[in-house]
C-alpha cells in the first residue's frame, strides 16, 4: 500500500556558456498526481509541460525511487519473474510501461 507522495528530479548539464537546467516534479494529489516539467536553457525563457493522472491511470505506477529499490530487491534475490513490467513516468512526464 505504498505510494509515492511527491518526487523532483533535477538535471544540469553544463555546456560552455548555455547550461542546461531540468526539472521534473511529481505532486500526488486527492484525484491523482501532476507531473510539472521544466527546461531552462541559459538566459532563454523557461518552458513547461504540466500533465495531470487520475488515480485510476496510476494504479501501479512505479516511480524512480522505488524502482531502484526493487532493483536492489531482485539483485539479491538475483531472479526476475518472467514478464515482470509495470506503469511509469518518463523523463518527459508522460505514462509510459517499464519492463524489466
């Protein structure tokens, strides 16, 4: 009965005189959750995306932090059930199937 309550990831990419700065938030909420992304190039203005799941479209959604712990899980268990996949969010915000 975990779920995941709020997350924020945060890339920046250092490249001469225009870093690269990205930023996804993820906020769950009473109807579901918001996925907020956000890409700053240098002095440019800021771009977002906003995406908004029902609670019902992320039923299993495996987010990054407990992806890496069952990662862990399943490498000292050192099995993988076979056609074990479940519902995620990728690094542009949308819903997507994560296999492993």
């Amino acid at each position: 009965q975990l779920e995941t309550l709020e997350q924020e990831e945060q890339e920046r990419i250092e490249l001469r005189a225009n870093p690269v700065e990205k930023r996804t938030r993820m906020v769950s909420h009473q109807h579901g959750m918001t996925v907020t992304r956000t890409i700053q190039e240098g002095e440019e203005e800021t771009q977002r995306w906003c995406f908004s799941y029902s609670r019902a479209e992320l039923r299993g959604v495996l987010a990054e932090g407990a992806s890496l712990l069952l990662l862990r899980v399943l490498a000292c268990q050192q099995a993988v059930p076979p056609g074990l996949s479940f519902p995620a969010v990728d690094s542009e915000g949308h819903l997507c199937t994560f296999s492993y």
